[in-house]
C-alpha cells in the first residue's frame, strides 16, 4: 500500500549542518526527514519558493526533456529503506508505456515538484522510517528541535550518491 506524503519543510541538520527534507502524510501530522544534498536541496527549496534560475538546473533539463518526449511522469514513489539508505522510483508514462526510472529519493522529488507529481511512499517503508508527529501544538516545535538534537543521520537513513 502507498502513503501519499508531501513536503513539510526542508532544515539543516543542527548537529551536521547537512539539509533534511522532511515528508509529511497527508492525513496526519506524521513526519519523517531524509537526509539529502546541498544541491538538490537547493533544487527542492527553489521550486517550492517560485526562484526561476536564469538557465535550466538539471531538474528543469529533465522536465523539458520529458515534456519534449510527450513523456509524463506519472508519480514518485520512496520503495524501499535499507542500510540507512532510502530508494525511490520516477514511474512515467511514454506513448502508453509504463516505465520505471531508480532515482534517489530527493531528485525524485525535486522533478515530481517541477512536473507537479505526486509522491508517495510505501507503507512498510514508512514503518521503517524514524518518525515524528508535527501537530499544531505549541510546543511541538520545540519538542521537534530537541528530538532531531539527540538523533543522529544513522536514525533516518542516509545520503548516498
């Protein structure tokens, strides 16, 4: 079964200065963060704030890639944790053709926000992933900061190129 999710934000690690994307279901407040690149942070962040550089980043490149293919990218799905590592798929759609494309979780997402795909994660996936609950609680934001202080990038999954 599939997880819709979304994103709730993108931080810096406070211990590591490294950024977290943080991926919030859609039906409640359960958040879980993977740990990605400067870059594609980066890439994540600029679509989500609307920055249009002033040529195509690669995420741009791929969409116009795509769209000139009269290809569709149909959803974005994390599959699989292991060894602290997340993994995820670009499912397309070409000319009727269901294709599957490995990609790391972040790229995954940067394209997904550029082609306005959803992405979704598989349920034991998510059963696996440290999690945390971001309800409007006033001092859930606090309780957040001190939870991610104490935890280290082996508790989320890593970064691997």
């Amino acid at each position: 079964m599939l997880i819709q999710v979304k994103i709730k934000g993108v931080a810096l690690d406070p211990l590591t200065n490294v950024p977290i994307v943080l991926l919030k279901k859609m039906e409640d407040e359960q958040t879980f963060p993977i740990w990605i690149g400067f870059f594609e942070a980066n890439a994540i962040v600029a679509q989500i704030e609307n920055l249009v550089p002033p040529r195509p980043m690669t995420h741009d490149l791929i969409k116009d890639i795509l769209k000139n293919l009269e290809a569709k990218v149909n959803r974005v799905v994390i599959t699989d944790l292991r060894d602290n590592t997340f993994y995820a798929v670009i499912e397309i759609d070409h000319d009727g053709k269901a294709i599957s494309v490995d990609s790391r979780p972040s790229d995954a997402i940067a394209l997904a926000l550029r082609v306005d795909a959803p992405f979704f994660v598989e349920e034991e996936v998510f059963k696996k992933a440290k999690k945390i609950d971001l309800s409007q609680d006033a001092t859930q934001e606090h309780k957040w900061k001190q939870w991610l202080e104490k935890s280290s990038p082996e508790d989320f999954g890593k970064y691997e190129m």
